[in-house]
C-alpha cells in the first residue's frame, strides 16, 4: 500500500516542523512504526484485516491526540483512519 508509505513521509515532514516538541515527534515515532507494521501485514500472503485496521486505529488515535497542539495531525489522523477501513474492506474484514 503505497499510501502509507506517503503517509510515513508526511509524518516525517510534521516532526520537522517547528514548534513540535521531541515528546511529539516522540509519539509520531510511534505512529510511523504503527504505520509499518501494517504495511508488513498487508505485504503478507495472507494479511490479516483485523491486526492491519487495529494497529492503524490506534496510530488514528495517536495523531488525534495530537492534533490540539499541532493542527496538520489531525487531517494525518482522518487519513489513517480511512486507510484503515480501505485495508479492512481489501483485506477480508468487511
């Protein structure tokens, strides 16, 4: 899924953004290590829908929380999260 790829580059570019403290750009770490571990399941011969939508939502939810004091990951947390649904449906979940 090359959206997660892309997905990963636009976290990578809101970590360097200023103003973002390093317990920010601590948790969007987190998030792009979410983001990979999906797109290994979904790499697999046999994803498995339900892990690839669980680790995406709790990315989904990382980038809300930071979305009050940087505004730019909430919309990254929307597109997780409709990435998530999209590999759930891809995948056999739904």
């Amino acid at each position: 899924m090359d959206e997660l790829q892309k997905l990963k580059n636009e976290i990578e570019k809101l970590k360097s953004q200023p103003g973002v403290s390093p317990a920010e750009a601590r948790r969007m770490d987190v998030v792009q290590a979410d983001i990979q571990d999906a797109a290994e399941e979904a790499a697999k011969d046999k994803p498995v829908a339900e892990r690839i939508k669980t680790t995406l939502d709790g990315a989904k939810e990382t980038m809300e929380k930071l979305g009050g004091s940087i505004g730019a990951a909430v919309n990254l947390g929307t597109m997780i999260g409709n990435l998530a649904l999209m590999a759930f449906k891809l995948f056999g979940g739904g």
